[in-house]
C-alpha cells in the first residue's frame, strides 16, 4: 500500500493519477468529498489531518510508502506528527517534498528553514527516505489567469530575473518512481529543474503567442508586490515569499540542474509545452 497525503493539490494530485490501477493507493485529503474523483478500483480515499495524529494513524495502517507533502510553515509540528505515526505504524520509505532553497545557505527565510529542519527530522526516522527538492512550479503562472483574461496583462516582481522553474508533472514522475522502486532512490536527494532558466517576461511572451493574443508585462514594485502577498498570506509567510524573490532577482535560482533527464531518460519539460497544455484557464 502507497499513502499519498496531499492528494488534491498539485504534486499529490499527479502522483496519483499516474499510479492508479497499478497498484492499491490510500490518498489522504481533509476533505474526502472534494477527492471523490479521485477515487477507484484500487484507490481508497481518507480523510485526515496532520494536525491530528489520531488521524495519521489510522491513514498509515498497513502502508509501505508514503510521499509526504506538508504546506504549512506556521504549523512545524506536521511532519513530526506524521513521522511519528508513520514510524509507529511499520513505514518503510517516505519520499519527502522539499524544495531546493535547503541546499542556499543565503536562503534564511522562515519557508527554508522549516523545509531544512522537515529534512532533518525525516532523516532522523530511521526510515528510508528520499527527498525532491524542486525549483517553482510552472503552474504558479496560473496566478497571472484572472489579469490575462480580463485585460491581456501580467503583473509580477522581477520580471527578468531567471528562474529554472519545473513541470509539475516531472515531479510527479519522480515521486512515482521513488514511491514504487525505495531501494533504487533511498538515501537520494534530487534537485529537479526545468531544461532553462527562464523569466517572467519570457513566459508572457510564450503565453502571448499560444493564445494568439497581446500580453503586457507589468513590473510590480517591491510595496505593490508585499501588499499583494499579504492579501493572500499570513505577514510571516509573505515576508519569507519576498525574500526568495530577492533571492531570485540576485540569480540565485537560475541554475539548471541534470536530475529530471538523469532519473526519466528525457529532456524536462519546457514552459512552452506545459503552457500549451494549460491554456484554458488563460483564454478568454
């Protein structure tokens, strides 16, 4: 038996369409209805919640593997609680996500932080482990949907600061892989990128000629930027989610990386074809 917790968000989500049928999945969710479509011949739907360790524990029984997908920086007791229950409960392997900021040591801010002592903790389990620590996500450009829509517009911070962002679904991939073969990735730390390093600017660009429309580029100003993030954020998230900008903007995320076609025995995916795959929510 496979757990995945985060099953319908991004990553979690992927891992399990790609493993079902092929083997029995638990995916774990706190809102079993919302995961309905997730549900199958060999997939069981749980609700849980890694603030409840009562919870945990019942998800766990019988698991082999999980993948472990926390989110909540402001609650560091998550991954203790699922550790320990997952310990308790005979789990072999944990394949954690991560993110590449832990291995920055100029990334100081309360989200690398929390992510370094995550890995810490799973490291000192005496679990096998495998942990994915992958630049941004390519999806986060589904943020810019609604100004694109309405007024053919991106705003961003930065905007010609690179970025080697990553295909969700290679992510997904990977987790798959280390989920259902532990012995090959136990005790592996992959640091997934995408195939370049691109910017804001690049990616409306690439938006611009799939949609077959003008796009602006709008560049936010540091102010504008934080009280945009603090309408979405707790002010300490926020203020970490800023400093990684600056972070970017200094050039500290644009190196590319060679584990996604290492691991898949292909190129990773670029912007361009994961934006022509996603279109629909940028058309008008």
């Amino acid at each position: 038996m496979i757990l995945i917790t985060g099953a319908t968000g991004t990553i979690g989500r992927l891992v399990a369409n790609r493993l079902a049928g092929t083997l029995p999945l638990r995916l774990l969710t706190r809102d079993p209805a919302g995961a309905a479509a997730l549900s199958g011949e060999r997939n069981e739907v749980v609700g849980g919640d890694f603030d409840d360790p009562a919870t945990l524990r019942v998800a766990l029984a019988g698991v082999r593997s999980a993948l472990l997908v926390t989110a909540n920086p402001l609650s560091p007791t998550q991954d203790v609680n699922f550790l320990t229950a997952a310990r308790a409960a005979g789990v072999q392997h944990v394949v954690k996500l991560s993110a590449q900021a832990v291995t920055d040591p100029e990334a100081t801010d309360l989200i690398s932080e929390w992510q370094r002592e995550n890995e810490r903790l799973l490291r000192a389990s005496q679990m096998s482990w495998t942990l994915l620590r992958p630049r941004a996500y390519m999806s986060n450009t589904l943020s810019w949907s609604r100004s694109i829509r309405a007024e053919g517009v991106v705003r961003a911070l930065h905007g010609t600061a690179c970025n080697a962002t990553i295909d969700p679904r290679d992510v997904a991939e990977v987790a798959a892989r280390a989920l259902t073969d532990p012995e090959a990735h136990a005790g592996r730390e992959y640091a997934l990128t995408g195939p370049s390093a691109v910017t804001a600017v690049e990616q409306t660009r690439v938006l611009a000629r799939l949609l077959h429309r003008p796009l602006r580029f709008e560049e936010l100003t540091i102010d504008q930027a934080k009280r945009g993030l603090l309408n979405r954020y707790p002010a300490p998230i926020a203020e970490a989610l800023m400093e990684s900008a600056a972070r970017m903007h200094l050039g500290a995320k644009g190196h590319v990386l060679p584990a996604v076609p290492d691991l898949l025995g292909r190129p990773a995916r670029a912007y361009h074809a994961w934006a022509a795959d996603h279109l629909d929510p940028f058309r008008m």
